[in-house]
C-alpha cells in the first residue's frame, strides 16, 4: 500500500516520506508524524490504516536531518539511541518538514489534516498555532501525547484540534494538560483512564493499552472524516 518518495523543505534539505493510498478516490488527506524513532513499522502501520479508512497518508522521516532513513524499534537499546538524538531535534525545523509533506499531498487534495504521537504530537498541536506562517492550512490536527504541549499552551490554533492523553502519563503532567484547556476551551481533549505514555503503541507491550488506542482511534476518525471529506 505505501511507496517511499522525497519531498523538499522550504530551507532546501530533502527528506524522504512514506506515502500510503488508498484503494478508491481519497476523501481527504493526512500528515502523520512520527514519534523519536523514526518512520517505523508503528508508524507505518498508523498510515497504512489511515489509507484504508479512505485518506491519502503522508509520514514525513523527521530524522533525515540528522541521520538518513533511521528507523528504531522499542527495543532497550533503540530506546537509548532514540532519547540520546531527541535534543537534536529542533521543532522549528521539523515544521518545515511537516510542511514539505503538507504541500506533498495537498497537491492532489484540498483537505488535509496533522495527527502526531509524542513528539508528532506536539508537532501536530504547532501545525495548528504557526502553520499559517509556513504555508500549511490544516483542515484540522490530531495529538496523541503531545510532549512538552505545557509550554506551548498559549499559541492559538487556527484550526479543530483534538488531543488524547493517558491519566497515567509519566512525561506529561496534568497541569500541562489543564494549561491547553485553560487558554482554549474549543479544543477537545480526552484523557484515557489506565493509560500510560504511548497507549496507542501496539508493538511495544509495556505502553500499548488497548481499549484507550481503540476509543481514541474512533474519535479521532470521527474527527477527521467530519473536518476533512
């Protein structure tokens, strides 16, 4: 279902990005943006379920700046490697990748929406403050467990946003949580009860928590067919 293409950023850097289609004319477009191990088979797989929900899917490889076509597990050892390169990783310049793949799929869609996962998370909640200044209208942006959001909880969304977080999320304290709906009571928020850091996770047993992926799953597909077909 997917296909691996280049895309160029507006500072000139090419980075690769996996492209899922579907199978019957697209009802409406998506950027998923991966967590700090790369565009890996989770992430892969996010796109690919997308793509049979009916929308055109694009996942930037973020990492190209750093290393090219690194993808990690979440094994011990990738996790070490994947929390060493995490502060190399710079947010204004991952939008401007997010926004290469954003202008990739818009191309052929009119609608398109962000949904990101940690540090895609907050990626995707920036897409909604700051994409204007980057040529990205999002239709609407999606952010599961969006890392640091805390900080960032004053900018104004331009766009429909939804976030998910799990109750029992070890990197993201409520009080970051209750910042976002403090400034903006029209996002809508969920916090997912017995759910930790990552529950959407799959492939890796200790984070993954089921039936939070699965409601969430469905809220954020009610979502973005609403905003973007």
């Amino acid at each position: 279902m997917g296909e691996w293409v280049e895309v160029k950023a507006a500072d000139g850097h090419e980075l690769g990005a996996y492209v899922a289609t579907p199978a019957k004319q697209p009802i409406g477009a998506l950027v998923v943006v991966q967590e700090i191990f790369g565009v890996n088979a989770h992430i892969r797989s996010v796109a690919d379920g997308y793509a049979r929900d009916g929308f055109l899917v694009i996942a930037p490889a973020l990492f190209d700046r750093i290393e090219r076509d690194l993808e990690l597990s979440y094994s011990d050892e990738d996790m070490k490697k994947a929390f060493g390169l995490y502060p190399k990783l710079n947010p204004e310049l991952s939008l401007l990748d997010v926004a290469a793949a954003f202008a990739h799929v818009k191309q052929a869609e009119r609608a398109v929406g962000v949904l990101g996962f940690c540090y895609g998370g907050l990626l995707s909640w920036l897409a909604a403050t700051r994409g204007e200044s980057l040529k990205m209208q999002p239709g609407c942006c999606v952010g599961y467990y969006a890392g640091g959001i805390g900080k960032f909880a004053a900018e104004e969304p331009v766009c429909p946003v939804l976030l998910h977080f799990g109750a029992n999320d070890s990197h993201i304290g409520k009080d970051q949580i209750d910042a976002v709906r403090a400034a903006h009571p029209e996002v809508e928020i969920y916090v997912y009860e017995g759910a930790g850091h990552a529950f959407n996770r799959d492939p890796h047993p200790d984070a993954y928590h089921a039936p939070s992926a699965k409601l969430a799953r469905e809220r954020s597909l009610e979502f973005l067919k609403k905003n973007l077909a």
